[in-house]
C-alpha cells in the first residue's frame, strides 16, 4: 500500500488504482492502493508534518534533504511527537524525553520499551510515497527484533532486581543476539511494573501496569524468578545466594536493586496505619485504607506531594507534613515550590511546613493522630511516609563490591563495579554523570535506570558502549505536569520564562554561568529540546537563558 505526500499535509485521500486513478510509484505492483494528496509546500529540513492515513497517523519527517515516515505516537505513553523536539536524526517525546531515530523509528533514550514503526520512503516527481504495509496501520509500536537462548550454550548472566534497569538489560542482551540463559530475580511478587505510576494513580490493577506480559519472557527464553531476594554474593567462586537457600552460578551479573522506601522512626510508626510506598501492594492498600479517611502524609517531595495529590478528592482530609518552607524547595526552588504548594491547598490539602513528626499516638493498637515539633496534632487514620529512600546494597556486605557512604553501589561509564563481570545500574549505583564533567550521582530516575541497563548489557556482550544520558524526569499534581531534565545540584540562580503564579513558565538552573538543568509547566516542548541539547553536547549559557529572544531554543 502507497500513499503519496508532497509537503504540508493532514489527511491522504485512497485511490483505487484498478480505476486509473493516482500513479504509483515505478516498479510497483498495480494492485496496491495510493494515497494521493494535494500540497502547497513542501517540508523544509528539520520539520516535521502529522499526516493521517486511513484514520491512523503518521510522522513525516525531513532532515538533510531526505524525507522519511515513522509512527506518530511514543511509544511509552502515545504522546504525539509532532509536539516533541526534533534534533538531528532524532526525535524526543515532549513528555516523558523518550527520544526515536526517525530513519528507524528505533528508541534511543527512555522511558518506554519499544521502538516506532518506520515506513519506507520514495520521492519522485515532486511526490513523497510512504509506503505502509496495511496490516501495521493501526500499530504504533513495535518489538525490537530478539533471539532466545541456544541448547547447549551454558553461559549465564543473572540480573538481580525487578525493575526497568534489568528489563532493559535482558531485552537488550537478547536484541543483539545473546544465545545464552538469563536468569532475573525479583523479591516483588509481580513481573516489572510500570513504578512511576504508583504514587500517581494508586488504583490501578496490576494487569494495567506490567511492562511486560508473563508470556514475553517465556518467549524469549528469560527466566523470571519472583518472590526471591539476594542475601549474598560471592565473586570469587561467582554465586548468588538467595532467601530461599539456593546457590546459583553466573558468568556476569547485574545488580540492579533499586532503593527501598525509608521508614519512619519515631515513637508509634509501628502502629496499623502506618505504611510507605514501596510496592504495587503497598500502592493499592494505601488507596483503599484511605477512601473516606483522614490521611498525613509525611515528606514534600515528589513520592509525597504526588500521593497527596492522588488521595485530595478521595480522603476525608489530607495533611502534608514537610521539614522545608515549600515542597520541592531542594530541587525545584521556592517558587515552583510555592507554586505546588497553593496547587494542592486549593484542593485542600493542609500543609504542616518547616515540621516534622515526633510521635504516631493510636488506639486499641491503630493510628489516631500524629505530633508535630510545632506542638501541633492532627487526627489521622492513615500515615504514609515518603521521606525518602536507601540503597538496596547490604546483601553486598561480603563481597567486595565497593560502595560510597550511602552505600550506593560504585560503577564506572560502563556500568561495571570494581569486580570483573560484576555490573551495577539504576537507583542503587552512583555513577560518573557525563553532562556534569563525569561528577559521580546517585539518581533515582526511571529513564536513567533504563538507559543503565541497556549499557550494561552492551558493555557485557563488549561493546565498549558509555553512559551518556541526560537526566529526565517529570511529576504530575492534579493533572498537571512538571517536567525536569539536568542536573541542578549546587546551582545559585534560577531563571524564569513565563510566570509560575500563572502555572505557565519555564525555569533555567544557572551554575557557573551555564545552565545545568530546566523545569516547566505548559511550556512544552521546551525542556524536550533543551535535554538534546545537553545531550549533544552543547553548552547553554546564563545569558541566553537571561534573553528575551529564545529563538536558539526553537521552540
């Protein structure tokens, strides 16, 4: 099936060729079908154009004085790319930064698995013919190709921990053709998650949220073992212990554990009532014993304000206790903090700022209230704590493995640890952060986690391939959507765009005159374009973030 595109278009009207009408291009066969449309003019480089075929939509893109055609939508969470950044060969969702090779339709930043169906390209007197295959119309995403594991090939790589980092690891060893068995342990009682979404929609049944079905890993011979935790490692004769008893051999090995939600300390954080945000269990328990209750949340940070969202229009009342003047105040600054603040007041969340609890009090064994260091107390059925979260590393206590102070386990660009064959990526590492002169970070992002494990399965197939990603992330409030690419710790200055009294603006983090990282709200795709800049390098300066021309951001 043809469809024929000369420039700015929307829609491809089909013509039947058996009735002589439209003109294929040469050498096809005459019982295929053509789009033909009209056009004004044609795309210039480094535009993009929404064209719809057949109620399905297709990205046309031209870069160089080349066209080519990949599906429209990202194939995270189907945002429309159209909106995205268009950066050299490569286009980055405006969203969530997950970025495509729009010659392949290939993924190549995260979030997301999967890559975009491309769609062969022929320019021929002054027309552009998409070639699409009819059966992939309403398909707009699709598997990287995979092999499985070869009988008889004994090699083993054992990837422990349940998230994206191992996910990403075991598709991309399978993607370039790795034939032996892999083995992934998970102590969480599902297949990989889509984790983001707990603290933003904590009702959601688990189906909803797999990244995979049960049936992809039989598919391509990945071993998922669930309800298992590693208890120790042994590099030396190449073992993994497990909670159950069990030894197993590796030839390589992954640690990818993550972090684990800090508890509360204080006097009665044992009570029923208490609880923290850890698991797709913990997610739904937290959501029914709240309905129709009273709620304290403790900890104004991302985890903390989102779940505060989440409960304002289902809980009795929600109070927010945080040890700051405004939420955020670290890593976003005072104003979008104050921003966010006034956001959830006005749903009536009561904030407890620049407090802390001292002590849970309960009754016949539950939560009744909470203590402030302000004196204040507020009656509460449930207390959720996000205070923030520690390393999934003490199994590692015996095995030399190094660790930094936060015990976050220490990997180079290739992600390896200090051990040969022993790799480490996601949340649980601390690794060089290339936009930042290789300065060594411990972050919890869900796009670097995936990013991590795609390294670290390249690196153990030799590949000699670093880590280079620019941090991207985002946190959503009512439905509102703050978007976050960079590294902003240290900086001295933030530069606004925009009003954030209006919840319209855009903010630049400024450190030694440059700009390291940005946040926005309704200022897409802005923070998109700014991540591939990072990316390619490019060094952003404090005063062009000061201009009133922002015609360098082509937004």
């Amino acid at each position: 099936m043809y469809y024929s595109f000369g420039g700015c278009c929307t829609k491809a009207i089909l013509c039947d060729m058996s009735q002589g009408q439209g003109q294929a291009p040469t050498g096809q066969d005459q019982d295929q079908v053509t789009g033909m449309v009209c056009l004004e003019s044609e795309l210039q480089d480094g535009q993009m154009k929404e064209v719809e075929v057949d109620e399905q939509k297709i990205l046309l893109v031209r870069t160089q004085g080349l066209y080519s055609a990949v599906g429209s939508k990202c194939s995270h969470y189907g945002a429309p790319l159209i909106k995205g950044a268009l950066v050299g060969d490569r286009v980055r969702c405006p969203f969530h930064g997950a970025c495509f090779n729009i010659k392949t339709g290939d993924i190549e930043e995260y979030p997301g698995l999967d890559c975009l169906p491309s769609y062969k390209v022929k320019v021929e007197d002054g027309k552009v013919y998409v070639s699409v295959n009819e059966k992939s119309l309403k398909v707009y995403k699709r598997v990287k190709d995979m092999s499985c594991r070869v009988s008889g090939v004994r090699h083993t790589i054992l990837l422990i921990g349940g998230g994206p980092a191992s996910l990403l690891c075991a598709e991309t060893l399978r993607q370039n053709r790795y034939e032996g068995r892999i083995v992934m342990v998970t102590r969480d009682t599902l297949p990989p998650i889509d984790k983001p979404k707990l603290s933003k929609a904590m009702h959601l049944e688990s189906a909803s949220l797999l990244l995979r079905p049960t049936d992809f890993f039989q598919q391509y011979d990945i071993e998922l073992w669930t309800q298992k935790e590693a208890v120790s490692v042994n590099p030396v004769e190449k073992t993994v212990k497990l909670n159950d008893g069990s030894l197993h051999y590796y030839d390589q090995l992954l640690i990818s554990t993550g972090c684990r939600a800090r508890p509360l300390s204080c006097p009665g954080s044992e009570l029923e009532g208490v609880r923290i945000l850890q698991s797709y269990e913990d997610a739904k328990e937290i959501h029914q014993s709240c309905v129709g209750k009273k709620a304290v949340v403790v900890g104004a940070s991302f985890i903390g304000m989102e779940v505060a969202s989440y409960l304002a229009d289902k809980a009795a009342s929600v109070a927010m206790v945080g040890n700051g003047s405004y939420p955020f105040e670290r890593s976003l600054g005072p104003e979008i903090g104050k921003m966010t603040m006034q956001m959830l007041e006005e749903s009536k969340v009561k904030f407890y700022m620049n407090d802390g609890v001292v002590e849970i009090r309960g009754e016949n064994g539950k939560v009744k209230e909470v203590v402030l260091k302000s004196g204040a107390v507020v009656e509460t059925d449930v207390v959720i704590a996000g205070i923030g979260v520690i390393p999934n590393s003490d199994f590692l206590k015996e095995s030399q493995v190094e660790v930094d102070s936060r015990k976050a386990v220490i990997i180079d660009k290739f992600m390896r640890t200090n051990i040969p064959n022993v790799f480490g990526a996601g949340d649980v590492t601390s690794f060089p952060l290339t936009i930042r002169k290789d300065q060594r970070v411990n972050i919890g992002h869900w796009q670097l986690a995936s990013a991590h494990g795609r390294v670290a399965a390249l690196n153990m197939l030799q590949k000699q391939i670093k880590i280079d990603s620019v941090p991207f992330f985002w946190t959503v409030l009512l439905g509102k959507s703050v978007r976050y690419t960079g590294y902003g710790e240290g900086y001295t200055e933030i530069i606004f765009k925009g009003k954030v009294e209006e919840r319209k603006f855009l903010a630049f983090y400024i450190k030694d005159d440059q700009v390291v990282a940005a946040a926005s709200l309704m200022f897409d795709p802005a923070v998109a374009r700014l991540a591939e800049m990072m990316s390619n390098g490019l060094v952003i300066t404090k005063a062009q973030a000061q201009s009133d021309d922002l015609s360098w951001l082509k937004m």
